[in-house]
C-alpha cells in the first residue's frame, strides 16, 4: 500500500520509480481495515480518495467534514493502487549494491527466470515490519512485545455499525469494525499462546464477544469457523534512524504501532506524501531528500510512537489484574 501510494506521487511529480513486489499480481491478503485520517491526502492526490471513501463506511461522521476514519474493503483500497501502475510482480529483493564509497546504489531481485541487477538512486523499503531491505541495510529496529496477545475474528456479514470500542478495567481493549462486505473484531487477551487462547471454542468466543461488545452481536452471525477466529502476539516497532546514504525505510518497514490505534496505514501513507515531495525538491540529490524528509516527517511521526496506548500498558504490565469477566482464557472454577 504504501510503495504503490509513493509511486504514484512520484510518477505525478515526472519521476519514473521501479516498483519490486515479491507476490504475484493482484495478490493480497484480507483483512479487517479502516483507513484513518492520515492517510486521505495522499489518496486524494492519488486519485483514489473519493473511490475508497464512496465504497467504505464512515466511522465517527461529522457535519460539514470528512469522517475519522473509513472502514472499507481492505481490496477495495489496493485494487485502486494498483490500478494504472506499473509493478515488477514476483521480483524478490535479496542483496543491496553498493558503491565504492559504501553508499546504497541498487538492489538485485530474484524472479522465477533468475536474478536481475537494478541500478537505483535512492532505494525505498516499502517491504512491511519485517523488512528484509531494513536488516540488510542494518538500520537499528526497536521491536517491543507488548504484553497482551490478540484475539480477532473476520466475518462475512456486516454489523449494525461500522464501529465500537471500548477499554476492559486492566487497560485491555475490545472493538469491531465493518465494511459494506463484512466485518472483523479483536480483543486483547492473555498471551497463553494459540492452542489455550483457542481451546473454549467458537461459541464461548461468540458469546465473550456479544456479552463484552454487544454492538459486534451482529457481525457475530457470519462467524461460524474457527477458521475465521486468529490468535496473534502483536508487537510496536520504532527505528530511530529512517535513512542512510542511497536507502530509505517508510510505512510498515520504519514504525508500527498498536492494534487498536488503527494508524498504521494512514502514517505509513503519510511518509509516502513527505518522501514523494521531499524528492521533488531535490531532484538531484537523494540524500539531501531524505534529510529533508527526516526533518518534515519526525514531529508528525514520533509522537504518535511515543504515545502509543500499547507502550502506556508495557509500562504497567502485571500490576492490575482484568475483572473475571472480562478475562480470556476464562479462568477454569
Ligand atoms: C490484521 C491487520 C489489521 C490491520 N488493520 C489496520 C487498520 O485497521 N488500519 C490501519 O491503518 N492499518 C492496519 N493494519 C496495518 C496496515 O495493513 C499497514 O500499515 C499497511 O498495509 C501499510 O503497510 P506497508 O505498505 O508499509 O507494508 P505491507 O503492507 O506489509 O507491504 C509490504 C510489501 O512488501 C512486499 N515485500 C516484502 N519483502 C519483499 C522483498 N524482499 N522483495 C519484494 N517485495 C517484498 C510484501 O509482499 C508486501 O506486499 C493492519 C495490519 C494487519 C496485519
């Protein structure tokens, strides 16, 4: 999303950016999305901001001004990225080139006929939190566990409302949100792992989510699988440096934040805007570009990274305890 979202900005800017994605065209993987704020500018350059907004709900609508959020078909906003965009598909990038002063120069991808050499001015890591481009760089990645699991479900059928949330009496929290298509909802829960988080079954976590959210009742009827129920251990991630000479990391690659912030997206669609303008105002110098984006982008990035409500509840981990009710696993009596 946010690779496809800077190359656009840059083609629109006379650029001609190469874009590698390892996976086949069109591929992606679904999932319960709501696309914040942040993110409407740069999709309004784009093109696709009206598209996506027209086929989502809105989430906390106001007179007279765009909604919070939208919670939209997570394929509704990459089938429009990807849309008019040239895209090397099934390109993995494996090794960095550098120059004879050490500087990032390129990178080579493997495709299904071998390896291909491309010669680059600035390479851009847009490859997600796990960034291969990131550790073959060696930028620094401060990756904090935070200290509650994830227990989410997707569903087939839309809710009453496109969204609810609330806080559990431990700082844990519970929401669901819903598209036109379906729907999705999570819960922070005890990091038992997979097997206990999963063992009550499909209708206790039916049940524990109705009686804990009662708005997700609705999206509760699509859910009938545990094929549709998730259990993850969720972690933030912050680098304190964005770039070195000849390589840059934005969206997913350079911050994630946590699960129930609905940021991400619309942060990592923001870096695209800054890095996109950035370039254009030094179209011959890349590092002076990335310097500049540096300086644009940090005070609208960090603080949203130090005051993420998943680092607040690190630091008070273990000293407040979830009433019963609200626990998962449920305590056996
Ligand atoms: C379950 C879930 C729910 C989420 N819900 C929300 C939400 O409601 N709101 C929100 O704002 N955000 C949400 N997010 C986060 C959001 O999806 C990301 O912030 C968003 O996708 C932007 O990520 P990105 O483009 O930086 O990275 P990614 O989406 O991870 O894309 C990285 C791309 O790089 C490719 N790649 C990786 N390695 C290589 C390589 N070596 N060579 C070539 N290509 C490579 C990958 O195939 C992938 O296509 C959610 C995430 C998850 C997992």
């Amino acid at each position: 999303m946010v690779g496809m979202t800077l190359a656009h900005l840059l083609r629109r800017r006379n650029f001609e950016p190469t874009v590698l994605e390892r996976m086949p065209a069109g591929h992606y993987i679904p999932r319960g999305y709501m696309l914040g704020f942040q993110g409407y500018e740069p999709l309004e350059e784009v093109g696709v901001y009206q598209e996506v907004r027209d086929a989502g709900r809105p989430i906390a609508p106001r007179p007279d001004q765009p909604p919070v959020a939208v919670a939209v078909r997570f394929g509704a906003l990459i089938e429009a990225l990807q849309r008019d965009l040239p895209i090397e598909n099934e390109h993995t990038v494996v090794e960095l080139l550098r120059d004879d002063i050490d500087r990032v120069a390129g990178v080579v991808a493997e495709n299904p006929e071998g390896r291909v050499t491309i010669d680059a001015d600035l390479v851009i890591a847009c490859d997600g939190t796990r960034s291969p481009v990131r550790e073959m760089a060696g930028f620094e990645a401060e990756v904090d566990v935070l200290p509650e699991a994830a227990l989410g479900f997707m569903s087939t059928v839309p809710a009453d409302t496109s969204f609810a949330m609330d806080y559990m009496s431990d700082g844990g929290h519970i929401g669901m949100l819903s598209w036109h298509e379906g729907s999705a909802g999570w819960r922070s829960c005890a990091r038992v792992g997979e097997e206990a988080a999963l063992a009550p079954g499909l209708e206790a976590i039916k049940e524990m989510f109705a009686r804990l959210l009662p708005p997700s009742e609705s999206a509760l009827k699509g859910v009938t699988s545990m094929d549709q129920v998730r259990y993850t251990e969720p972690a933030l991630l912050r680098c304190p440096e964005w770039w070195k000479p000849g390589v840059a990391i934005i969206g997913d690659a350079a911050h994630f934040f946590g699960p129930e912030t609905g940021v991400s997206s619309g942060i990592g669609l923001g870096d695209a805007h800054a890095l996109a303008e950035a370039i254009a105002q030094n179209p011959n110098d890349p590092d002076a570009a990335c310097h500049t984006y540096e300086t644009w982008r940090a005070p609208a990035v960090r603080p949203y990274e130090a005051n993420d409500p998943g680092r607040q509840r690190i630091l008070v981990a273990g000293s407040v305890e979830a009433r019963p009710e609200e626990r998962w696993p449920p305590e056996v009596a």
